[in-house]
C-alpha cells in the first residue's frame, strides 16, 4: 500500500513539474516574425525575415527591451539573399520574471520597427 502511494505522489509532481512553467511568445509584423519561449530550463529565440527577397541588407541589428528575461542583442548578417533566420538560447542565471509581453527592436537596410511579443494564451 505505501508503494501505490508513493507511486502516485511521484506521478502527480511529474505530472504538475512537466505541465506548468514554460511561457511562449510571439509577435509578427510585415517583415519579421518572432517567437520566444522561457521555462526553468532555459530561453531561446528565433526573428525570421519573412519580408521580400533581397532585402535585409548587409547587417540586421536587435535588441530585446522592456523584458526582465530577454535582454539579448546582437547584429546578424545574411548569409542568403532570400532569408535570414536568428536563433538564440542561453540557461538562466536566475530564475524567470512572469511577463505578458515585450518588445524587439529591429533595424535592417535603412528600416527600423518595433515588434510587440505577447504571451501565448
């Protein structure tokens, strides 16, 4: 009897540790589209381009700003004229902030644009 009920106490922190605590994001505009998640694991990112062929130019610059978890910047380069993806992960050196959106600046051939990230519901 003891090993049922201790069976089922571990199943159900399992259960309640693998089913809460990550949180996605995601935003869109006419060129860009973002999705970002957060969990005690870690974060990752990914901006893609999803604008006309040809025109990221040669240097696309970005920061996240207004986030207590994401304060990734950085400069990416094309390696192809048709599409650029940036991807980004990292652990957390603490843990995470519980957020319902930020913004992601962005800047690429003379076009600058803010994208707002909400949280997935």
């Amino acid at each position: 009897m003891k090993r049922w009920i201790a069976f089922f106490i571990l199943i159900g922190l399992v259960l309640v540790t693998g089913c809460s605590d990550r949180f996605a994001f995601a935003g869109k505009s006419e060129f860009w589209s973002v999705a970002c998640s957060i969990s005690p694991k870690g974060k990752t990112y990914e901006i893609r381009y999803i604008g006309d062929k040809g025109k990221t130019g040669s240097v696309v610059r970005y920061q996240f700003e207004n986030s207590e978890n994401f304060k990734d910047k950085g400069e990416a380069t094309p390696k192809s004229a048709s599409k650029l993806v940036i991807r980004g992960s990292s652990t957390l050196d603490k843990p995470y902030v519980v957020e319902k959106e930020f913004t992601l600046r962005i800047q690429w051939d003379g076009g600058e644009e803010e994208i707002r990230l909400t949280k997935d519901e």
